[in-house]
C-alpha cells in the first residue's frame, strides 16, 4: 500500500454554502469523522488530492492527514465528484 498524506485546513463552518465558498477559494472541503469524538470540517489541496486518487489502492490505505501540527490516520469512505468535470467536489474520511 502507498504511503499517502495530506496537509489540511481547518474550516470554521459548516454546510452547503461554507464548502461552495472553499471551492471558491479552490479547495475540496472534506470532512473526518467516527472515532467517538466530533467531527472536523476541513478543506484539501486539489492537486493533491487528484494524485492520490490515481493510485490503485487509495479507497484501501490508511490515509496520513496533518491539520495544525497534529495528524490522524484515516480512511476514504466517499468520494463526490461533479458530473461534469468528473473533479473531486468533496471528500469523507473516518477515523481508524
């Protein structure tokens, strides 16, 4: 399996207009959560993200995301893309 990181933001709010707006910005809004703690808004470098997903065994690995100095291990439960562009439009992990 591949070795897979990403450096993530925080993002202060939540919903429909909060993840357009970080689209806006020209970031995918992604969300972590499980794990029996709350969970955490945050928005991903596209370009990244496009290289990870063009690995074979992404949707399998054990997904490395560094977010204010402190990291969690995670793994893709979902991945929306737009129906047009086929790009990455917003991402779900869960916590080990």
């Amino acid at each position: 399996m591949s070795e897979i990181t990403f450096n993530a933001n925080l993002r202060e709010k939540a919903g429909k207009g909060a993840a357009r707006a970080c689209r806006r910005e020209g970031r995918v809004p992604a969300v972590i959560y499980g794990g029996k703690k709350n969970a955490v808004n945050i928005s991903l470098h596209p370009v990244e993200l496009e290289k990870a997903l063009d690995l074979r065994d992404f949707y399998k690995s054990v997904i490395t995301i560094s977010l204010n100095g402190k990291s969690e291990k995670v793994i893709c439960k979902d991945v929306q893309f737009d129906p047009v562009s086929d790009m990455p439009i917003h991402v779900d992990f869960m916590r080990n």
